[in-house]
C-alpha cells in the first residue's frame, strides 16, 4: 500500500517569535542536510517527491534530490505555507489582540493580515492529495510546512466538508526536518 510522507523543511532563519507563513525564508543549510541524509536512509525507492515552492522547502527537495537520484521531483504551490498577508514578518506580540482573537472567532473564514483564511488552504490542499494521492501506488513525498501537515490531518479526519473551530484545529506536526507517514487508500 502507497503512502503519504509528510516533511517538514528544516528551521529557517528567522528571530523566534516571528509571523511567517507565505515569507520566502531561507533554512538552515546544516539542518536541512541532516534532514535529507535521514530521510534518503528511510524512503523507498521510486518514491514521487513534491515540495513547497519556498525555499526552505525547496532546499531540502534539492538536498534530498542529490543523495537519491531514483527519486522523481516537481514543485506545487498548493503545498506552500498559510498567506499571513500583512503580519508576515512581524513579530507576533506585535499584532493587535483584537485582530487575532477575530481570527480565533472565524477561525476558517477570517483573512489574517488580509491574506489568505483556513477555508482556501483546506481548499488547496485537498486538491493537491486528489492531484497527488488517489490511487497512488507507490509513496508519496510532500517536503511542505506544518500547517499543511496539519491541514491533512484535518482532511483525513473530516473531510473538505467540516469547517474548523480554532479549538479543533489540530496542534500536532512534525518536528523541523522530521516528518509522519500516512497509508493511502
């Protein structure tokens, strides 16, 4: 049976406490090579890699890329972070609690900085596993960000149909340069 990998890119360079999502960031090239190296160990070959169209994630389908050639690679921006719009690169304690207590209120439908709401990401990213997944035979790798991983596991559970409430949301992703596995099918 097919799987889906899900990998979360290797920490980027950024201050602690910083709003990104959609910010282009660089990651930490040492890490990010420690994360290919244990990763090459463990997929299987002919594994299909997708990754995010951002660099930190690009980086570690580069890096993955080099150590095992018999893998096939191609970008989606549909695996690409949560648009924070305007609060991208702020600090987050800088951000009006009003504006994100509003966020918790219409968790699926509020537009964070005016960027881009729950409801599209779901969206996208339930359009990226029918794209990538159905009927898949052999695994899948998605090199992407914690709230896509976290926005599968929503769709796993719930299906495209469900809205969530910010109390439902799942918290739960993988480490930097670490990752979980699904059965598909």
């Amino acid at each position: 049976m097919a799987r889906l990998w899900l990998v979360r890119h290797a920490a980027p360079l950024v201050a602690p406490g910083t709003c990104y999502g959609a910010l282009d960031l660089a990651a930490d090239i040492t890490a990010t090579r420690a994360a290919a190296q244990r990763l090459a160990r463990e997929l299987p070959p002919q594994a299909r890699l997708v990754h995010s169209t951002l660099q930190r994630c690009e980086l570690l389908a580069q890096s993955l890329k080099a150590l095992r050639p018999d893998l096939t690679s191609k970008s989606d921006a549909r695996l690409r972070e949560m648009d924070f719009g305007d609060w991208e690169g702020r600090p987050w304690d800088a951000i009006a609690r009003s504006d994100i207590d509003a966020w918790t209120a219409a968790f699926a439908s509020y537009r964070p900085g005016h960027g881009e709401n729950l409801s599209a990401v779901l969206a996208r990213v339930a359009a990226a596993l029918e794209d990538h997944c159905t009927g898949a035979t052999q695994d899948v790798v998605w090199v992407t960000h914690a709230g896509v991983i976290r926005s599968v596991a929503w769709l796993m559970k719930h299906g495209a149909s469900l809205i969530p409430r910010s109390e439902e949301w799942p918290t739960a992703a993988p480490g930097w340069g670490e990752w979980e596995r699904i059965e598909l099918g």
